[in-house]
C-alpha cells in the first residue's frame, strides 16, 4: 500500500513537470512570436529601383491616389514630369533648364548613407569589371552585386517626387532645422533653404522626411545609416508635426505594394 503512495506520488510530480515545461515552451514561443511582430522588417519584395519608380509614378503619385506634388517646392508636374514652375514660382538657374524643370526621385535617407556600408561601395568586388577590364565600385558595384543593397535601394516608403535641379543640389546633404543666424540659400518662392552642406525642407513635409527616416533607421539597423544627432531631429519633428491623412493613404499604398508594414506609421494611421 505504501509502495503504491509512493509511486502515485512520483507519477503527480512527474506529470506537473511536465505541465511546467510545456507551458514554459509556450510561453518562449508566444514571446518568440510576439517579437517577431515587433521587428521593423525592411524591403524584401522589389530589387530594381526602376521599377520603383515606375510603381511611385503609376501607382501612387498619379493624381488619384495622390496629386503629382514636388515636396521640396510643392510644384505640380504631369505624367511626362514636367514641372509647372509657375504653380510655385520656382525659377531655375541651371543653364540646362528642360532637365531642371523635371521631376526625378530622390532618397530621403541618401544612397550613399547607405551605401558605405557595403564593401561593394566602398572596394568594389572581382564581378565589378567593365568591358575593358577596368575595375568600378561605388553605387555601380553594389547594385550588380548585393542583393541587400538593391532591396534598401528600391525602398518605396524612402522615395519622394522632387524638382530635378532640387535633388541635384541637395545632393547627400543631411536634414536639419537651420537657425535665423545661417545665412540661408533659398530656392526662390520654394521654401526649402540650404546652406553649407546642410538642407531644412519646408515645413509642411518635415513629418515625410522624419518617419522615412525612422523608418530606414528601424527597418535596415545593422547598416547605422543615421547618427543620433538626426535621429533625435527626426523623432523632435515626427512630435511636432502630426500625422496627417495623405501620409496615411501614402503609406497604405506602398505597404499594398511593397507588402512590407511600417511600424512607424501603423498605428497612427488604423483610424484613417
């Protein structure tokens, strides 16, 4: 009889282990689960930056989902992306001005804020060789080779209709809130200022320029594409200027397209 308690007993202990370690390993998975939900992933659909561009234009910015709007300036353009200058009062000073008054796609976190930390942009690759044998890196090296590179490149929720001369002036230069002190290089009527390698867009799409950035910042981490002095200007202009219903339908969109969610704007925008 005894004998018997015993062994009950140890058949109850061993059970409850059991219990325990089944239960532990749901919660490790729910956990597991509920982290993976939280990670910002970035692009993993498109690689040709062409055809993203090709989706911005057809897709998105085609005055149905979205007017074709330059962000800069706030100039409108047509299908063929020629600009209206007198819709802004833009005035060009480039002598080639067919090309300044057209719209190209610019990165709002720059190619090359990226690109440097890929070896192919930095060193070039033994598959970066060109018809006369002649090595190349850079941009060129990289989207032949890293597949890492053409995805972070592609990135639609990073690509912005902008005036061609704009985009060119602006080059890589990073965002900022210039002071009344600066001596500020306006483009004309367009609000945008620029001044020593440093570019403030104007006020009404600070919010794009920011959660975009954001957004990079969370979705591709490893590559530290922002310092900590941006990110702190991003996350100060993402509080002051509220999301707003165009950056709402804008980022619907893309992820319909991309298929990729940006954690940055999913819950801010559930009630658009």
């Amino acid at each position: 009889m005894k004998k018997g308690l015993i062994i009950l007993f140890s058949i109850c202990i061993l059970s409850w282990i059991v219990v325990q370690q089944n239960l532990t390993t749901q919660n490790v998975v729910l956990n597991s689960t509920t982290s993976i939900q939280t990670v910002q992933e970035g692009n993993n659909k498109n690689e040709s930056f062409t055809e993203s561009k090709d989706l911005l234009e057809t897709e998105v910015y085609n005055d149905i989902i979205l007017p074709r709007i330059d962000l800069y300036c706030g100039c409108t353009y047509n299908e063929e992306k020629n600009v209206d200058l007198k819709s802004c009062w833009f005035k060009t000073s480039w002598k080639n001005t067919q090309r300044s008054k057209k719209i190209e796609w610019e990165h709002i976190v720059p190619a090359e804020n990226f690109g440097q930390s890929f070896k192919e942009w930095r060193e070039g690759d033994v598959k970066c060789v060109n018809s006369k044998w002649k090595t190349y890196k850079w941009r060129e090296c990289a989207e032949k080779v890293n597949t890492e590179y053409r995805l972070m490149q592609a990135d639609l929720y990073n690509l912005i209709p902008v005036i061609w001369e704009v985009n060119a002036l602006r080059s890589n230069y990073q965002y900022t809130q210039l002071t009344q002190d600066d001596i500020k290089y306006t483009f004309w009527e367009c609000s945008s200022k620029m001044w020593e390698q440093k570019f403030e867009p104007r006020d009404s799409v600070k919010w794009l320029v920011a959660r975009a950035s954001l957004y990079m910042w969370q979705a591709y981490s490893k590559q530290n594409i922002i310092s900590d002095k941006q990110r702190k200007l991003y996350e100060a202009w993402d509080k002051l200027y509220p999301v707003t219903k165009e950056e709402c339908i804008r980022y619907k969109k893309i992820k319909e397209l991309q298929w990729n969610d940006n954690l940055v704007l999913k819950e801010r925008c559930s009630g658009y």
